[in-house]
C-alpha cells in the first residue's frame, strides 16, 4: 500500500506564471485535503474534497487559485499568475471516511514551490 | 489569531529520559486532536491522536494527555530515542462539522544520545 504521492515535488517558476501540481491519495480514501506551509508556520488548510466534490474553502485560496478532483481520486492544485508570496510547501492529504466522526489525515511529502 | 499555540519553539532531551511536549487552544469547538510529527523535507506523519471525550491515549512510548477545562494537551515521550528529533505539530479538528485540521507552530525536539 502506497502513500499518498504528490508531484512534482520541487518547482521552480518565475513570477506570473501558471503552475499545476498533482496529488495522488491513498486508495479508496474518499477525503483529500490541501494544505500550505512557509517557514517557522504549521500547515495552513486551503481546500478539502469529499469524493469529487469540495465541500471547504479557505479564505487563504484567491481567486488565482483553483483545485479539482475530477473522479474522486487524484487532485490538482492550479495557481494561476504566481506572486513571491506563493513560495511554500503545498501539501497534500487524505483520509477514510467511517461516516460520523474524525479521522486520521495521512500527508503526502509536499510540493516545495519557489517562484523568482 | 493563533487557535492553536506551542509556546516552545525547541527542546532539547537526554535519550532515555521524557520528552514533554505542550499545545494550548482556544477555540472551545475543537473536540479532536492530532500530534504529527515531520521530518525536513517530508510531509508531517501521524502520531497520535485523542478525542474530547477522553482525557489520555496510549500508544507505545507516546501518550497524549488532554485537559479540556484549561484547554491545554501535551505529548510524553518515553524513553526517548535519538530517532524521535523532529519536529512535532499539534492540530485540533472541530466547529461546524469541519474537516479542516488547524495546526500550531510547531516544536523542534532534539534528543541528545
């Protein structure tokens, strides 16, 4: 059983380009989070999906800013005309929903975005 | 607003002894809590976890104590081992059927062989 698996996991682009990272969850976990972390800071949460539809948005995700998972299974996370202040670790997770209650959230190794 | 709060940056421990590590919250709706632990370069894995209902968990060497009336957990680790220097974060879940996990800062624990 694999983890959950995001790529790439090192991107480097200038300012006010388009960038897209994937995110792979562990299988049959219905959940999928996205998460964003800069120096000395926890992960912030930016948007969750239950099955294909998302359910939460942060008021952290503008509007260049978009994120789908179209089958219910992997997630892309799209920002469109990058600032500097978008460099962070984008982190991706995923859990198993058992109906009422909280469950664990199993995090990917991040995509670490640097934008120039 | 830090919902979330890990007041201790580092800690430093001898291997073998206890590892203590503290998290306050504020926001009275969260009612479950999450220890990760990252590594650098890595994303955070999942330690431990309790919920308000209860006031420990076991795990091993790790146990998570919640005291709900001072809204404060903590993390013992024992014995400590040189494998456990990491970082550990504290999260809460809760409020309004939220799924989102609200993270504090983070504490930077070296275990010293």
């Amino acid at each position: 059983d694999t983890g959950v698996s995001q790529d790439p996991r090192h991107k480097i682009t200038k300012r006010g380009q388009n960038v897209t990272f994937r995110c792979d969850p562990i299988s049959e976990h219905n959940r999928l989070y996205w998460y964003r972390q800069t120096l000395g800071q926890g992960p912030e949460f930016l948007t969750y999906f239950q099955n294909e539809a998302q359910l939460e948005k942060s008021r952290l995700l503008s509007d260049r800013f978009s994120a789908e998972r179209p089958k219910g299974s992997f997630s892309t996370l799209e920002i469109q005309r990058t600032e500097q202040g978008d460099s962070a670790m984008y982190l991706c997770a995923s859990s198993l929903s058992r109906g009422q209650g909280y469950n664990e959230q199993f995090f990917g190794p991040g995509t670490r975005l640097t934008v120039l | 607003d830090q919902q979330v709060k890990q007041n201790s940056p580092s800690l430093s421990v001898q291997e073998g002894r206890i590892s203590i590590l503290n998290c306050d919250y504020t926001n009275s709706m969260f009612d479950y809590f999450l220890w990760y632990k990252k590594y650098p370069a890595e994303g955070p894995t999942f330690l431990i976890s309790i919920s308000s209902i209860k006031d420990k968990n076991e795990d091993g060497r790790f146990t998570v104590f919640l005291n709900k009336s001072a809204k404060h957990l903590s993390l013992h680790i024992v014995p400590s081992q040189p494998g456990d220097s990491a970082v550990y974060f504290c999260a809460a879940l809760g409020g309004a059927g939220s799924y989102q996990l609200t993270f504090g800062k983070g504490t930077k624990l070296s275990v010293i062989p």
